[in-house]
C-alpha cells in the first residue's frame, strides 16, 4: 500500500472514549497533537472533554455529519479504537473513501477481517491496522525470550537490549561517574538516562551515580547477560510454562513459539469444546481441562513443577490472584495479563509478580509508532512517559543522514544509544559514529524533545 503524503495538520480524531482512546489521547496530546475525540456515549464524552484537553463530540463515527463536524477533512488521522471491529472497519473505510489524504487506522480483533499475517492489502482503504491480541502476544513472547525481566526490552530491527538497572544504596558504583561505572562492569553498554527523585536526566559521561538512581543502559544481549550476572540477576530462559486461559491471545502466543518450546506448554482451561480446539490445533502441547480456582489443580497436576505462569484469562483479578498465587507453590516466575484496570501494573511488584502485561499498553504503543512516523520501527515509553526511546530507519531525506553523532546537536535532552547498519551489525556508538541511509538507530529523549527528535530523524 501507497504511503500517504505526510500532512502538515496537527489534528488526530480519534473514535472511541474507552480505555485504549484515552490513553492514546493523553500520549498525542503531550506530543502537541490537536486531538478530537468520538464517542456515543455521553458519560464517556463529558470524561474525555474534562479530563483531558482535548474537544469532545457525542455521535457515531459512521455519520458523515459527526466526523466533518470533527474536522475529519482538516486532520492528519482518524484513529478508530472502539470495541466494535465492524464500526472500526466501516468507519475507517467512510473516511478513507471521503477524505483520502487522511490516514487512517484501526484496531482490529478478528482475524476474519485481516488474516493470521495482519492487515489484507487495501482492505476498505486503511491504511494502518492494529490488532491488539497480536501485539501483546508479541510482547510476552518477548519477554519469555529474554527471561522474564520486566525490565528489558527489545526492538524490531535491533539486537540491542534496553534494560533498567537501581542502583541500590551502599552499592559500589555509588559516587562513581557515568564513565567510571562502564569500567568497572567491564562491558560494553551506554547509559542512555538516570531517573533520579522521579525526574528523568540524560547523563553525560562525568555524571555522578547516586544510591537509588534507575540507570536505562543499553547494550547488546550478552553484555546485558553479562551486566545482570555481575549484579546478581541473569535469569535464564523458562524451558516450561503454563498458560492459564485458552483465549485467542494464548492461540496468537502459542503460534509465535516453535515445536519444540511448545512441547514444554500446558494450557488449563475450564472450557471442555475450547480445550478440544487446543489440542487439535497444538499438537505438541498439554491441554488440561479444569478450573484454575479449583484448590486441588496446582497439585494433581503437578503445577509447581513448572519454570512460569502465564495468566492470560479474560477476568484482570483472577490473572493477578492465579500469578501470585503461582510463585507461593513454587513456580519460579508469573506474569499476569491486564485487560481493563491499568491500575493493577502497580500493584504487581507487593504481590511477587514478575511482570503485568497490559493489551491497553501494547496496542497504544503500536498505534503511536505508527502515528509518529512511516520510519519508526520500534517506541518503548518508560518513567511515567518521560522517556521516549525510538528505533529509527534513517531514510536518505533524514536531517541526520550521512553525519557523525558528534555533529548533531540534541540539546542534552536525547542521545543516540545504538546503530544497527544494513547487514545488520549492531554497535554502541561513539562521537565519531557516522549515521548512513538504512541504517537502524536507537534514541532516548526526554518526552518535551518529540518534536525536536522527530525533526531530526523522521
């Protein structure tokens, strides 16, 4: 599909008052974004206009009259994110027949409508299309690679890792420089920012470490197993897990592993016909039929044996109960999927969590790395929205393309943290490190500097 012509206009639409519309809002809005929020429903419009800075309209996004009286000609998008794949479709489709220099984009469940690969080249015209089961099974499947750490992320085209490492009072980089600190862990890293009494600092190479600093370091996977074994917490791989609920988010997790991981896979489930399905689809894998809530199940069938707990059911509260309750009878590691109440993320470190996975997150992460740019692979949002961290494709028309790091002033409020070139060679770069057409680039900003970022390699 054609790349729309880039708009000028600061305007996003954005059809849908919910869980997924709000948060979406509230992250384009601090980027500056004119944002006009859709709902039918009263109560969620009223919420949006007070809540947030924002213009509220009560209507349908199928009606011509609502979306013009949106301003849908003028905007650079119409986001369709309400619970209906069909009125996300129909109205995407409305826009993109209407008003085609708007893009548009939808979030999408079924597979019926976009196919396993995800989206059908030039269904109704959209032009971006989401679907939330696959992108949060993508980041668990993500975080069971890289050990269950809460606190490691990866990107597309990178082997780079982004990890957060506390530096604890009393520990010995303590009053030890940026640089002093590379030294003495005798790897290959960068540090990419310092959250420091809640506000987020990019460093320079004679800042001070101080006790409690959150230091977002850089690094490709074995230096970070290298880092984490020098301070205690390399975590292997889980070789067996239990995936708690037979949802179509456990079908899309289940695809993304090979055979042989899913031979080391039992699926509980209290469906009968759904436990059926499963285990004619996954042959490899052990379906077992019952309750999770039922007390004899962690022991007849032998659950603590296993390395992890998944719990990926539709009930946010049962997933919370069942991954605590899993590290008790001795499985080493639970992560607990969140679906409606963001609340719970919280909560997950008093409860011996590993790690609470939010579909609300990764689907709003992946529309704004969409929104953001046709060449940003990758965004991660740490600290409360303080940190942006971007994996760019720098095009041949990027303000960066063909200069050294040295020669590109980001104002002390980001830093280039890892090129990644065309053959895929990834590298912690220096002054002297040229960025070149195609070559992949990691960037931690403050958030206030989006615009000067997106400048500079957008």
């Amino acid at each position: 599909m054609e790349e729309k012509e880039r708009s000028t206009s600061k305007k996003i639409i954005i059809l849908g008052a919910g869980r997924r519309g709000l948060s979406l809002a509230k992250k384009l809005i601090s980027d500056g974004n004119d944002i006009v929020i859709i709902d039918h429903r009263q109560d969620r419009v009223e919420y949006a206009a007070g809540h947030l800075d924002c213009l509220g309209i009560l209507g349908n996004g199928t009606d011509i009259v609502k979306l013009e009286e949106a301003g849908v000609e003028h905007a650079q998008a119409f986001v369709a994110v309400t619970d209906s794949d069909e009125i996300n479709l129909v109205s995407c489709g409305l826009v993109s027949s209407s008003y085609p220099q708007t893009k548009t984009v939808a979030a999408i469940r079924s597979l019926v409508y976009t196919g396993p690969d995800g989206l059908k080249e030039g269904l109704l015209g959209i032009d971006y299309i989401v679907n939330p089961n696959a992108e949060t099974a993508a980041s668990i499947h993500q975080i069971i690679e890289q050990g269950v750490h809460g606190n490691i992320f990866g990107f597309v085209n990178s082997s780079l890792l982004l990890y957060n490492f506390q530096v604890v009072e009393g520990s010995d980089y303590v009053g030890s420089t940026v640089m002093q600190m590379r030294s003495k862990l005798d790897a290959i890293f960068i540090i990419t920012s310092i959250m420091r009494s809640g506000t987020v600092i990019v460093p320079s190479g004679s800042t001070v470490i101080q006790g409690g600093d959150i230091l977002t370091i850089v690094a490709d996977n074995e230096e970070v197993r290298d880092i984490l074994k020098t301070v205690g917490r390399l975590q292997k791989r889980p070789q067996s897990m239990v995936l708690v609920g037979a949802s179509s988010l456990t079908r899309a997790l289940l695809n993304r592993m090979g055979p042989a991981m899913r031979s080391k896979v039992a699926v509980v489930d209290h469906d009968e016909e759904v436990c059926r399905l499963f285990s004619e689809r996954f042959r490899e894998i052990l379906v077992i039929h019952a309750d999770i809530t039922d007390e004899e199940i962690m022991s007849e069938e032998q659950l603590g044996n296993y390395d992890l707990l998944v719990a990926l059911t539709d009930n946010d509260e049962l997933n919370i109960i069942t991954a605590s309750y899993a590290k008790r009878i001795g499985i080493k590691r639970s992560i607990a999927l969140i679906r409606e109440n963001n609340n719970y993320v919280r909560m997950a470190p008093s409860l011996d969590i590993d790690v609470v996975i939010s579909t609300t997150s990764a689907t709003v992460e992946s529309l704004l790395r969409y929104l953001r740019g046709s060449n940003v692979t990758s965004l991660h949002t740490l600290f409360g929205g303080q940190l942006d961290v971007y994996e760019f494709v720098i095009k041949a028309e990027s303000t960066v393309s063909g200069k050294q790091l040295k020669d590109i002033n980001m104002r002390k409020r980001a830093i280039v943290a890892g090129i990644t070139d065309v053959n895929g060679t990834s590298l912690i770069p220096s002054g002297e490190s040229r960025l070149n057409e195609g070559d992949t680039v990691l960037v931690a900003a403050l958030h206030n500097a989006s615009d000067l970022i997106q400048h500079l390699f957008g």
